[in-house]
C-alpha cells in the first residue's frame, strides 16, 4: 500500500494523526503529511481508518500492484 495525503485538498483537520499518528503527522502549518518512512502505511491498521476520517478525503491510499 502507498500512503499519501492530498496536499491540495487537505483543510488541516488533523484527524488522520489522531486516528493513526504513528503514520500520519502534521508539518509546521497544520496540514496532514505522512511521517518519513511511513509511506508504507507502516502495517498499521488504523491507516484505512484515518482516511475513512478525513473530513475532505485528502489521504489516498493505493494498494501496490
């Protein structure tokens, strides 16, 4: 899976690093952003989640081929 957060869509609601913050965290204005070397989803269940509660739909997750 490749875990990436809309930069363009995303409101800065934070949901994604409450739900999974060992993935997800927020840069110096507030927007989402996934951690550095998390872009794996890190195995985490909760990554699935954390897009289900974004306000905006700004993660996107793609399932590798």
């Amino acid at each position: 899976m490749r875990v990436t957060v809309d930069e363009g869509a995303c409101i800065g609601a934070g949901q994604c690093a409450l739900t999974c913050p060992e993935v997800f965290t927020q840069d110096e204005d507030g927007f989402g952003a996934v951690a550095p070397g998390r872009e794996d989803g890190a195995g985490s269940p909760l990554v699935r989640e954390a897009a289900r509660a974004c306000p905006v739909g700004a993660v996107v997750l793609a399932e590798d081929a």
